[in-house]
C-alpha cells in the first residue's frame, strides 16, 4: 500500500508539471493590446471599412456632377457613294467620300430642380451611415475581445486554482502517509487521501483543457496561431471601482447604431426630394468646337471648324403618375427607417437598463465573496492544524480543502464577472472606454 501510494504520488507530481508546464513559454497580453490587435486583424472591420470607403467615393462622385462635362466625339470614315447635284454647266458631289469629323462639347447644369443637390446629400449621409457602422463594427469587436480576454482569465484563474488544490492535497496525502506509517491513521484514510488527490488531478487536467480552449478563441480574434500561449496580464483584482449606484443611463444613448439609422433617415429623406424632381425640367449650358473634312461646309471637300454656344431644355413627364408613386415609396422607406430606429433605442434602453442592473448585482456579489473566501482560508488553516493535532479526521480536512477550493473559485470568478457586467454596461451606452483596459 505505502509503495503503490507513492507511485500515485509521483503520477500526481507529472501530471501537475504537465500542467504547468503547459503555460511556461505563454506570451504575455494586457487587455488594451488584445482589444489594439482585434481591431487590427478584425475581417468584419475591413470589410465594414470598404464599404465606407466606397461610399465616401460614391459621394465625392455624386459632388462632380456640379462641374463642367467635356466630351468628345470623333469619326473618321469612308462612303462609297455621295449624292450628286447635276447643273447645266457642271456636276457637283454633294459631300466627300473621305470624312473626318471631331466635335469637342462643354456642357454645364444650369438648373436641375434639386437633382443634384438631394443626390449630392443622400450620398451624403450614406456615407455617414456607412462610417457609423464601421464604428458599431470596431464596437462589436472590442466587447467581444473582452469577453473572450475575460474567459481566459476566469480559465487561467481556475487553473491555478486547480493546480493549488491539487498541492495541497498531495501534501495532506503525504501528511496521512505520515500517520499510517506512525500507525495513527488507517488504510481507508490512506485510500481517501488517494482518491482526493486523483480527482484533483483529473480537474486540474479538465481546467487546462478549458484554458487551451479560452486562449484559442482569443488567439482567433486577435489573429496570431492557434497554438500561441497567451497569459493575461491584467490584474485579478477590482481594486478602485466606481460607486455603481451612482451610475445613470443617459437620455440619447450614442450607439453607432442609432447613429447610422440617423443618417439613413436623412438619406431616406433625401431620396424622397430627390424623387419629386422629375417634376422639374433641366437646363444645361453648353459650348462647342468642330473640325472636320468636309464638316458642314457640302461643296468643298477641304477642313474647316466652326465654334457654337447656347443652352439645352430637357423635360420629361410619366403621364400614368410615375413619379408621385416614387416619392410615396420613398417616404414609405423613410418612415419604415424611423420606426426601426425607434424600435433599436427602446431595445438599446432596456438593454442598458438590464446591464446596469446586473452591473449592481455584481458589484454586491463581490464583497460577499470576499468575505466567504476569507473565512475558507481561516477555516482550512485552523482545520490543518487540528488534523495534524490529531484532533480533526482526514475525511473533514478534505472537506475543508473542498470547500476552501469552491469559495476561493467563486470568488475570483465574481470578479470576473464584475468585469463582465462592466463591459456590458460600457457597451449598452456606447461608451468609448469599450476600447480601454479594465476599467
């Protein structure tokens, strides 16, 4: 029995470095560089970001429609046969057969009853919808990466909490081994001690899993391998923190998303006047060069050029009503657009409210953990003595490191959950310190 113990002994002991040593070479990563990274490496924030830029262009696109347009137009071809003009005296080809014809032509809009102005601002405010969801995007990303930075902690926490629970056992294992041999303890408590220490073993295995599987979901977000080893480096303590009480939802929460429903709504607006302009006609002013052989001169098979100016007026009505049912579908649009905005606050104010709710639950939580902790320790460090006294069954003492491993588990994981509601309070207001450390 004594040599079969010892041999679990020395398992315990390999498993325990295996475990430890699985996080020996672990790069090291403060909140504010997974969050720098994530934002760096997100596909949703480059993929958002084209958008954006290819709607800030479609804009700068709609505002040259304000400027002159230059246009060319050149021909050169040959005919086999031109018309004649057959006189008393002589007979004349009314054209040429070789012809070469190039017509340069500026035009300018003069009046378009709106056209322009309504395009130029709904693309205007497309593109500031698009910058908007860029920005929900980055949001999105960062309150991810700090839940997942977050879970590694709770998971690299649970870990050494493990691994210590599993020291302590071994110990008090070798303390009964002690007393066996000393005939003050008996082949069950012999057993007990065995069993504790496997189970404990097969935990801390369990937590290093769960923390492999933590650092591959934080590695993914932040684009390095898979494989990489990354150990927070935040503090596990919540140290200074805001009086939770005191804390508010404000009136106009400044979510990007509402934002971007915003300017929407203007662009819906927009596309609405923009309709109702083909009511109006357009005038254009334009000017012209021409050169070519024969041009417009029939008799003489020679270049000449000639220069034109003046003004155009294009007009065009759908009698059947076409264009008042585009403006009715287009304030249709626009109202759909304010309804989805109103209804998006009012999801956005409850989950604001909830997250503060929670955030004060949290925050209660942790005093109370602390003090359940305190008095494990306390209470395991008395019962050691005690057993070791003889006063106290091995049975008890394991109980008592039990529960000394719960209390000390529940309370790292309240802080980590004070986080976690932190970070969902920041989120729920759309505050900026979404993208800084922990608090």
């Amino acid at each position: 029995m004594p040599g079969r113990s010892r041999s679990l002994g020395w398992l315990c002991g390999a498993m325990l470095l295996l475990v430890l040593g699985a996080v020996a070479n672990a790069a090291d990563l403060s909140l504010t560089d997974a969050i720098e990274q994530a934002l760096d490496h997100g596909y949703g924030i480059k993929a958002a970001a084209g958008d954006s830029a290819a709607a800030a262009s479609r804009f700068q696109a709609a505002r040259t429609l304000r400027f002159p347009t230059l246009s060319l137009d050149a021909r050169s071809y040959y005919l086999t046969y031109v018309p004649k003009l057959t006189l008393p005296f002589a007979t004349m080809e009314l054209g040429s057969k070789e012809n070469y014809q190039a017509d340069f032509k500026l035009s300018l809009p003069l009046y378009t009853g709106g056209r322009l102005s309504h395009s130029i601002a709904a693309a205007r405010e497309t593109s500031r919808a698009e910058t908007s969801r860029l920005e929900a995007e980055r949001m999105t990303v960062a309150v991810t990466v700090r839940r997942s930075y977050f879970n590694l902690m709770l998971a690299a926490s649970s870990l050494d909490i493990a691994n210590a629970s599993l020291r302590r056992l071994i110990i008090i294992r070798s303390t009964v081994q002690d007393l066996y041999d000393n005939g003050l303890a008996d082949s069950v408590d012999i057993l007990d001690a065995e069993a504790t220490v496997v189970k404990a073993g097969r935990v801390a295995n369990q937590a290093a899993t769960s923390r492999k599987n933590a650092t591959a979901s934080l590695a993914m977000l932040i684009g390095v391998e898979d494989d990489t080893s990354i150990t927070p480096t935040e503090p596990l303590s919540y140290g200074d923190i805001p009086d939770v009480e005191t804390l508010t939802i404000p009136a106009n929460i400044p979510r990007p998303e509402l934002q971007r429903f915003d300017y929407l709504i203007a662009a819906s607006d927009q596309s609405a006047a923009l309709a109702g302009t083909d009511y109006f006609p357009t005038l254009a002013g334009f000017g012209g060069y021409s050169v070519g052989k024969p041009n417009k001169d029939m008799f003489n098979k020679s270049w000449n050029d000639y220069f034109s100016v003046g003004l155009s007026l294009a007009w065009e009505l759908n009698l059947g009503g076409k264009t008042g049912r585009n403006v009715s579908a287009a304030h249709q649009a626009a109202h759909s657009a304010r309804m989805s905005r109103q209804s998006l606050q009012e999801a956005l104010t409850v989950q604001a409210e909830t997250s503060l709710n929670n955030l004060k639950q949290a925050f209660s939580v942790l005093g109370t953990a602390g003090t359940e902790y305190d008095i494990a320790v306390r209470k395991f460090n008395l019962a050691r003595q005690k057993q070791k006294a003889g006063e106290l069954t091995v049975n008890r003492l394991l109980e008592m490191e039990m529960e000394l491993t719960v209390s000390e588990q529940q309370h790292r994981s309240a802080v980590i959950q004070y986080f976690l509601a932190w970070t969902d309070y920041l989120y729920a207001i759309g505050s900026p310190e979404i993208y800084g450390g922990l608090r």
